[in-house]
C-alpha cells in the first residue's frame, strides 16, 4: 500500500520494502524493520520512522479510544461507536468488522488492528471526514508487534482477559502482562473492576463493575427479554435498557456508557437514553431463527462460550462448536468442557482447521468431556448444522459457536464460502 503524502521531499511513503522507489520512502515500524536492507536495495527515497510522521495523519486532531480484553471487544467499541453517533458526534471505528465512519461502511473485515500505516490512514480519512473520535479494537498481537506505535489515546479500556492465543503467546501469565502492559501509563483508563487479573497504572484510571464497588456502579439489573439496569456514578443515578441479552452483556454496555461519559460532555440520563438504540453486533449473539430457536455467535474461548451458554441456560441447548486450527490447542479440551457441562447435547465439528487435520482438533476437545453420551462428532461443519436441527425438540434451543458472522471457512490454504447464518436459513429454507 503506497500512501500519497503532499509537500514533502518524497511523493509517496510505503511500510512494504518492495513497494520502495526514487519518490517513495520506507516507513519503518517495529513490524517492518526485519526489511530495512530491502527497501534500501530497492532504492527507497529515504527510510521514515512511523512515529516522525503521526502529524501529518492529523493523529493529533481526534481523540483515540482503545479498547483490548480477551471478550467483548467489537461489542463494546460498537455500542460506543453507536451511542457516540447518536449523541450528535462524528465518530469512526476501527475493528474486526472493518472500518466505519460516520454510520457508513469504509471497508470490510480484516485483522483487529491493521498495521500501524493502516490505522494512520483510517486516522487521517476520520478527521478529514470531520469526526471527533476514532475508536479503535486493539489486539494482544497489535501491543507485542507494536501496531499501535505513536498513537496518543484519549482513553484505554480493559475488558476482561481469559484463555486466547496462547499458540502466539505461550503461557497465560505472558498473555495477561501484554494486556495489562496496555494500561502501565498515566493516560486515562476505564478498567473492569470485577476483572482479578488486571493490573494498572491507578493515575488517571476510572473503573466499572457490578460485583465491585467501582466508578461506575451496575446497583442492579434485570435479564427478563432483554437487559436493563441501574448505573451510579458518584452522585448520579441512572435506569437503562437494552435488547441486548446475556449477563456478559452488560459488562459490555458498562464499558461502552462508562466510555462515553468520560468522552462527552453530557450528563449521565442523557447518555443512557440513545442504550436502547444499540441493536448489537451481527454475529454476537445472534438470532437466525425465532421458530425453531437458533443462535450464532462468535464465542471461540472457553470463557467466551461459558458466558453465551449461561445466558440461555434457562433452555435446554444443541450446541455446534469446533476449534481453529493453528491456535492455541491448551484451550480446546477446556471448550469441551464447558459445552458437555452446559448442553444437552455436542456437536463437535470443524471451525476454521486451516493447516491442522480436523479430526486431531476434535480429539483434542474431547479430552475435556467425559460423558461422550452426549456428544456427535461430524466434520463437515454444515451437515453438523443439520443434525443439530434434525434432533431439536419444542423448546430446545440450537447455539452455533466460534464463527458469528464470519463469511468463509479456512481449509487449509483455501477460503471457502461458509456463512453458519446462511446455512441455518437454507436448511430452514427461511428466504
């Protein structure tokens, strides 16, 4: 990617030593540097540090929200991003889904957070579309490979962090010092309070939580339907309601109110009003079909699961899941673990094998369930699908878990066309 940059000595600037030329010079970043050599062999006009240019990006003319946490991530900087809008503020967001601005598509889905050039660009497109905030998913991944470098951020908000990407990271104690090494400087935070393991720099730092006394205090709540509650912050006491559900949820919409709080200057009753707006994230706890019941979502941690099951566990669940190949595999038997202790019945097929056999990733996730009595294993993800419909009774409900909206299945070097939406409506025959 060549990004064209006026008034300057050179014509052009690129983070992809192959792209170097006479007119265009190398911006190195801590991703890239592997490749210095290469750019000067190709000649490059002049080689850039990232962090010398962030001023003519305009990175100093937004403010920049970021957001990490193993969980809740795209939901919480949606709700934000939404709540923002609604509110009057221009307002862009940067994450799994893609890049937004201004209640518009930008572009489609690609990595949580894109190469630093990458987010520098959708800065520079935000302000000159004229928005305030730029609210931004950012990855464990993102903070190792410094992604975020020179990026100043308006605020930091923590999530929680359980068990992922231990295949990158190794051990979980390393995973949980790179995202709490997110929130070591005196830049304003907005932390979960209920989350154990997070560790903080308190200067600056405003909290939420709901078992925890905290900043911004979930007083009580109430999951019949939908989701509602009753925030205190300091002197303010404020009802909200949502028609998101699941109890993890309304860590999510803390986070996101908590936020714009901290971001705007409006009174908390204000705020709460635009909640009921936010409809969700496509993917995240969705509802294919009401009769019979189905629902997707992109829970792909044991965690992850945990938290989807237990907001329906007033129903009996047919729970299809797998495991990513190429990830981390300590994470599998313990996703097994919590979909045979939370459903009627497993159906263990493929998520995303990618290079891996399929049948080794549902072996590891077995090792985590005990009763196999309850467990189906079929590889082919669809008709996995299908056996789940086939067996459901009145009332049962049918949870598809790992792809949300995900649009493709990655069979190894192949990206196949696989929606678990669309097969449920064309098993379903729903138009």
């Amino acid at each position: 990617m060549k990004i064209e940059l006026p008034n300057q000595a050179y014509k052009y600037i690129t983070e992809n030593s192959s792209e170097c030329s006479a007119d265009t010079a190398f911006v190195l970043s801590a991703q890239n540097k592997k490749y210095l050599q290469d750019a000067k062999d190709n000649d490059a006009h002049s080689i850039i540090n990232i962090k010398e240019i962030a001023s003519l990006f305009g990175i100093d003319k937004i403010k920049i929200v970021g957001i990490t946490g193993t969980n809740g991530k795209t939901t919480t900087a949606s709700a934000i991003y939404s709540f923002l809008l609604d509110l009057g503020h221009k307002t862009a967001m940067q994450g799994t889904r893609g890049f937004f601005m201004n209640d518009e598509v930008v572009e489609g889905k690609s990595l949580t957070t894109p190469s630093a050039l990458n987010t520098y660009k959708h800065i520079y497109q935000a302000v000159e579309a004229g928005c305030e905030f730029f609210i931004m998913e950012v990855s464990s991944h993102a903070i190792v490979q410094e992604r975020i470098e020179g990026l100043n951020f308006e605020l930091k908000i923590l999530t929680n962090i359980t068990q992922d990407h231990l295949d990158y990271h190794k051990t979980i104690g390393e995973y949980i010092a790179v995202k709490n090494s997110f929130f070591q400087d005196e830049s304003k935070k907005l932390i979960n309070k209920d989350e154990p393991k997070a560790a903080f720099n308190i200067k600056n730092t405003f909290t939420y939580g709901i078992e925890n006394n905290a900043s911004y205090k979930l007083m009580a709540y109430s999951l019949n339907d939908a989701s509602s509650g009753i925030i205190q912050h300091f002197q303010e006491v404020v009802p909200f309601t949502s028609s998101l559900h699941g109890f993890f949820n309304l860590y999510n919409l803390m986070a996101a109110i908590g936020a714009v709080d901290l971001l705007v200057e409006e009174k908390l009753e204000k705020i709460v009003e635009v909640v009921d707006n936010f409809a969700g994230v496509s993917g995240r706890m969705e509802q294919v079909c009401e009769l019979p019941n189905v629902i997707v979502d992109f829970a792909h941690t044991p965690d992850g699961m945990q938290q989807v099951l237990n907001a329906l566990k007033e129903k009996e669940l047919l729970v299809v899941f797998g495991a990513g190949g190429d990830r981390d595999r300590q994470k599998r038997p313990l996703m097994g673990r919590v979909a045979a202790s939370l459903a009627k019945k497993v159906y263990v097929t493929s998520d995303n094998p990618r290079n891996e056999d399929p049948q080794a990733i549902v072996d590891d996730i077995l090792e985590g369930i005990e009763d196999r009595s309850i467990v189906s294993i079929e590889l082919n993800r669809r008709k996995a699908i299908e056996m789940a419909l086939d067996d459901q009774e009145e009332g049962e409900v049918v949870v598809i878990l790992g792809k949300g909206d995900e649009a493709f299945q990655l069979i190894y070097d192949k990206k196949l066309p696989f929606d678990d939406r669309e097969v449920v409506r064309e098993l379903l025959h729903i138009n």
